[in-house]
C-alpha cells in the first residue's frame, strides 16, 4: 500500500468512525417526573462555572468530563434548571 493509499484508508476510517459518533442514540429516556437526574448535575456544573466566569460553554463542561451526547440529550433540560436556580438566588 502506497503511502497515499494509507492516507485515504485511515480518512475513511476516521470520517466512519465520526459518522457513528453522530447516530442518535436509539435508547429512549423513561418517562418522568420532574427534571433528570442527569440534567440537574449538569445545572450544578453550569452553575459552579457561572460562579467564577461569565459565561459557561460547553468545552467548561467537556473538562468537567461530560461527553457531547450528554450535553446534547440533557443540555436545555440542564439550561433551564440552572437559569431557574439563578434567577431565583438573584431575588
């Protein structure tokens, strides 16, 4: 194999391997009452790192070790129990 020929192989297998990263999951969350257990650590973290900057993005929560499907699945949920939680201190 040439090594062009190892270049595109390993592209392949890197955008195959992305791609698979983007799939939804198939895994359906239960219904419940009230917000996710998930959700409300990932509104404790937003609000921690509210504490000490201006803004939290989401590579603060990627260092906090949340994952993007994470934060994708349990992001807004997580938003607006910590827009909740600091409206409600800021009375």
């Amino acid at each position: 194999m040439t090594e062009g020929q190892h270049i595109i192989a390993r592209a392949k297998a890197f955008a195959a391997h992305h791609a698979a990263l983007a799939i939804p999951s198939k895994v359906e969350r239960p219904v419940a009452d009230g917000p996710s257990p998930v959700a409300r650590r990932i509104a404790d973290d937003m609000l921690d790192i509210a504490g000490t900057s201006a803004c939290v993005v989401e590579e603060d929560l990627l260092l906090r070790g949340w994952n993007r499907e994470d934060l994708r699945v349990h992001g807004a949920e997580a938003r607006e129990i910590a827009n909740a939680v600091a409206e409600r201190s800021a009375q």
